[in-house]
C-alpha cells in the first residue's frame, strides 16, 4: 500500500524575490512574530497571523525565529534590509 504525503496547507505572500509563507495549522494566535517586526508586516486575523505589508519587509527574519510553533517561514530574497 502506497503513503500519500499530505501536502501541508500554506498562505504565500510574495513580493519580487522576497515570499513569506505562513502555516495557518500551527500557528496558535499567541501575537508574538507581530510584535517584534520592526516593519509592521504581519498583523492577526481571526486569531492568525497574516501577512498584511510584504513590501515593508527588511527580511530581519525575527517573526519567524521568534515564532515558538515554526508558523512563518522567511524566505529571503538576498537584498536583506533593502526595500524595492
């Protein structure tokens, strides 16, 4: 019998080269990737994180390090800190 990867559920906001991808399933509405983005990039959103400003990102990544459940993946688009 052959196993079927279950395809995770994701939310991608892109902008150029620069993508946040946030996991709605594991994010547990606790706030704290909103408060420490220095951009005002996230905000939440029936108690989930979304992602409300991707053109502000500085890529400094702290949403994602700080994010205690691995909700928010930065991926960087190799301009850290310039804004197109």
């Amino acid at each position: 019998m052959a196993e079927t990867a279950r395809k995770e559920e994701t939310v991608v906001a892109e902008y150029g080269e620069r993508k946040i991808v946030i996991i709605p399933r594991y994010c547990k509405g606790c706030d704290i990737c909103v408060k420490v983005c220095p951009a005002a990039v996230l905000d939440m959103k029936e108690f989930k994180v979304c992602v409300v400003d991707i053109e502000a990102c500085t890529e400094c990544m702290l949403c994602e390090v700080s994010c205690p459940d691995f909700a928010i993946e930065v991926h960087p688009s190799g301009k850290k800190g310039k804004v197109k």
